[in-house]
C-alpha cells in the first residue's frame, strides 16, 4: 500500500481491518482523514470544529481494543458532548459552551476504538431538514453545490458523500438521518426509540435517536453492534436482545409482505423523480419475490406536522431556557434565528393539558401503524416528496415563519411519522434523477425490527448496488 490512496476503497468495517492486520496505522488513517477533510471543508462548510489535537492525543494515548479501532469519525454538532470539545446546536447561542463529559453514545462510539476528527455543521437546534444556519454558513451537496446536503445532519452526510470519511454520527427527530442520506446517496437508518442511548443529560425523547450516516450497509449494521442497548436510569424498558446485527446481512429476508404508500399532504404533490423511485424499487422487490401491495396506514398527516412543530417548539423553549440560566441573561432576538425565536416563544405559551392531550394521540397513532404492521412487513415510501432543494427555500431566516414550516412539511411528509411512533426505518439510494441526483427510498418496519429492515436491505444492495457512484464533490 502506497501512502494511503486506497484509503477511499474501504468502508469503516475495512479500514478497521488493514488497521487491525498492521497493513496500515491509525496516524496514517487519520493523515488521509483530516487531509481530505480539509480538501473539501471550502466547497461542503461540513465542519463546525476541528478535532485533528483530540484525535492526536487519543491515538497517543492508546486506543480502546475495539472493533472499529483507528477509523476516523465525526460527531453532529448538536446535542451530543464529547468532554473539553464544544457543542455549538447550530446556534450563536451557545458559541462559547464546551462540554464537561461525554453523551452515552460518545463514550460507546469511544470504546468501540472511533477516532473522532470533528464535530459537523447542523441547522439551529436540528429544525430544519437543510442544514444553513446563520452561525456557521450553509454546507451545500456534493452531487450539486447549488442544492442542500439535507439536515439536520448535513455536515455529517455531506462528509460521508465526499469521501472524507465511510460514517458519521446523525441524529433523527423527524427524519434528520434519513432525509440527508436521501439527499447524499447514502445509508441512513433511524433505530428503534431505545435501541441506542440518549443520555446522562437527556434520558428519554419522544422523537430523536441517534446513529449514523454511511456509504456502506454494513457499516450502519456493525456500528449499532457497537451502540445497541439499555442505557443506566433510561425510562424506557430495555428492547428484546437482538442477535449481532451485523450477522443480519447474511440472512435471507424470507418473502416479506410490503405495503406501498406514495400519499402527502393534502393539497401536496409528489415530485414524479421520487415517485419514479419507489415504483421502480416496487418492481424490484417483485422481481426478488415479495409481495408489494398499495395500502396506507392512513395517518393525519396534518396532525403530525402540528405535534412535531409544537413539541419543536417546547423542546426549544426548554434548551434555551437551560442556555439562559447558563448565561445569566435572556434570551433576545439577535441570539436565534427568525424560526427559533419564535418557537421559544410559542413553546411558552403550550399548556400542560394540550401536551398531554397531543402526546396522547401520538400514542394511539403508534398502535394504529402497529396494528397496519400486522398485514405488512414493512411499508415503502418515497424518503422525500422532493429531490433535494435549492439552498434557501428552507432558510430559518425568514419573516413569514408559517410559511417556513408549510414549505419543510411539504419536503418531508413521510419521515416524520416513524419519530412519533418509536419504530425503526432506513433510507437506501436506490434511485438518481437524469441529472444526477440521489433520490433515497424509505422502508419502515414493526417496533423493535431492525432485523428485517438490514436482512432486505442487504437483498437491495446486492441487487442494485450503490457504492460505485462518485459525487462531483469528491476528496478522493
């Protein structure tokens, strides 16, 4: 091996090993990491801060003997604390915060041997699905400059795509890994509400969880291998044990029972690239033998985008309540965008018994698509109702804030809905538009079923392979 210029050959699960076998070492690993990274870093604004002096001295230090020792990683800038690093939420806000420990699931990405290079640019608190935040600038597409990579994990899927790195860290609260590994050509798959750790500071949440973006599905697998499992003092009760995922790439899917679902918004039409998608992943499912049905579990929409906007906006007035009492000061509107001002205002003004009432029917909707998935394995949706937009049209700066959010729902009517009900679903790049844009498929399975969502997606990857294709953008 010369240098290290097939350092973008591997996905983390290969670069693990050359590590492992001492074909090549970590600080040569992390040269070609940060070397591409800052390849791209004018074109993509993927990186909010630079972690080259941390990972140094974690090499230096000696690695943890874990699976995926020595491979380069980012983490999203957004809620998630890595000890004497910053965390910025997308926001001036919090501009000077560093953090005092690590998240749950740092301290696992840690141990299983993850070299982390950087923290990853992300919209103001995650509400947005195009990553643009007045704090650190816009980080663009790879596969076209002039479009969005996707949020509220943009920076990490805009990395990944640009072959910085084969995965990144990303959360999803309403489809945040999904919509831009959609946007990228990526893996994104959002687990099961509990499959990963949330905690110390937040032990619960009705809508986030956490993963990654990658290039290859067996990186998303083996990674949540690395992630998986009840968290110390978490509400939620501990999901039944789960065979190593990893292992459930090499099983065969059986014949699965497939409902497709192409319904938006009313009022709202279906760009036809993500239409084309869906159908052309339809026909391929028949041809490798399952059964595809159009049905749809018939969930109010509407009342989906009003419970994520209202529990957006009281999760805003909670954090940046926390951040004034860190500041001793208040809040004012130079601090926040146009869209987050005014959510920690509407947030105030949400009352226990309307809360109460909303979290209600998200229960209830949650066994309605339990009781759909009685008929139906898993449920096909286009990821997206658009191909990736403009840089702008979803701006958090802007005057007519109903309008801003009008304009996101109608991009994402089908991600949010598997936040609500805790169920797990992955989006997989099956598709690009003639002029070259990726355009992700969205399957969603049972409650607790990761199992079956990876044992087709392998079917798929196998069947339509993915990898091969290069965006404009590339650090290679």
């Amino acid at each position: 091996m010369t240098g290290f210029k097939e350092y973008g050959d591997h996905d983390a699960v290969g670069l693990a090993k050359l590590i492992r076998e001492r074909q090549v070492s970590e600080t040569e690993v992390l040269d070609e990491a940060l070397q591409r990274m800052r390849k791209v870093q004018p074109k993509l604004n993927a990186i909010t801060f630079d972690m080259e002096a941390f990972a140094r001295q974690s090499i230096a230090d000696g690695l943890p003997d874990g699976p995926f020792r020595g491979v380069p990683f980012m983490l999203k800038d957004l809620h998630v604390l890595y000890k004497g690093a910053p965390t910025h939420n997308g926001s001036n806000f919090y501009q000077d915060f560093i953090a005092e420990h690590d998240t749950e699931i740092v301290s696992r990405f840690n141990k299983a041997g993850l070299v982390t290079i950087a923290k990853t640019n992300t919209p103001e608190f995650g509400m947005c699905a195009s990553t643009e935040p007045a704090s650190h600038g816009p980080a663009p597409n790879p596969w076209d400059l002039e479009r969005t990579g996707g949020g509220s994990s943009g920076g990490s899927a805009t990395s990944v795509a640009a072959g910085v790195l084969p995965a990144a860290h990303a959360t999803d609260g309403g489809g945040s890994i999904r919509i831009p590994a959609s946007c990228c050509g990526l893996v994104g798959l959002k687990t099961t509400r509990g499959r990963n750790p949330t905690g110390p500071d937040a032990l619960d949440s009705i809508q986030s969880v956490g993963h990654v973006v990658s290039r290859s599905l067996r990186d998303t697998a083996h990674l949540l291998d690395c992630t998986a499992g009840p968290e110390f003092g978490a509400p939620n009760p501990a999901l039944p044990d789960s065979g190593p995922f990893g292992d459930e790439l090499e099983k065969a899917p059986g014949q699965l029972r497939v409902a497709l679902s192409k319904r938006v918004m009313t009022g709202d039409t279906l760009d036809p690239a993500c239409a084309e998608a869906v159908d052309k992943t339809a026909r391929l499912l028949e041809s490798l033998g399952h059964i595809v049905t159009e049905a749809d579990p018939a969930l109010d929409l509407d009342f989906v985008a009003e419970f994520w906007r209202m529990n957006a906006s009281v999760g805003a007035h909670v954090v940046l309540s926390r951040r004034e009492a860190q500041l001793s000061r208040k809040l004012t509107q130079d601090d926040v965008e146009p869209v987050t001002w005014a959510a920690y205002h509407a947030g105030a003004k949400v009352s226990a018994v309307a809360f109460s009432k909303a979290i209600q029917e998200v229960q209830l909707m949650g066994r309605k698509l339990a009781t759909f998935h009685l008929d139906y394995d898993l449920l096909l949706t286009p990821t997206l109702a658009q191909r990736p937009v403009k840089l702008g049209h979803l701006s958090m700066v802007v005057d007519d804030v109903d309008a801003y959010w009008t304009r996101l729902f109608r991009f994402i009517p089908f991600t949010p809905q598997q936040n609500l009900s805790g169920q797990p679903a992955i989006s997989l790049p099956l598709h690009w538009t003639d002029d070259g844009l990726p355009i992700g498929v969205q399957f969603a399975g049972r409650f607790g079923d990761e199992a079956t969502l990876l044992r087709l997606a392998a079917q798929l990857e196998q069947a339509a392979p993915w990898t091969h294709r290069i965006a404009p953008v590339h650090a290679g």
